[in-house]
C-alpha cells in the first residue's frame, strides 16, 4: 500500500489502533471533545455579520473578520 499511496497511507500501527477501537465499538474517526478545547459556535446571527463585513470590504482579512465579529 505504501508504494501505490506514498505517504498518504496510514502506517501499520495506526491500522492496528483503529482496528482495536472499531473492534470494541467505538465506530466514529473524529477526535472526542477534551476539557478547554474551544467549542465552535456557529449562529444565523453570526453568519449575517460576517457576511456584512465582507460585503463592506471583499479584501478583509480573517484576522479582521474575527476582531470585527466580537
């Protein structure tokens, strides 16, 4: 697999790692919430301001979205 994929393929420890959880139930790939992990909040109201601020200046930056959307 590693010369049909190169480094896109996952190394053989991991294969076994994966196979060991899904054997014991745990059936998601996405990592589990930890404690102080920010938490994505993403609201209608939120989505309108970004968006005014775009439609105000197409070449703001993220950096400046983030600042102007507090």
């Amino acid at each position: 697999m590693k010369f049909q994929y190169g480094d896109a393929c996952l190394s053989l420890q991991q294969v076994y790692q994966w196979t060991g959880k899904f054997m014991n139930g745990i059936s998601s790939v996405t990592d589990c919430p930890r404690p102080g992990q920010a938490h994505p909040v993403v609201t209608p109201e939120g989505i309108a301001a970004v968006e005014a601020i775009v439609k105000e200046n197409g070449r703001v930056t993220v950096n400046e979205t983030a600042r102007s959307a507090d």
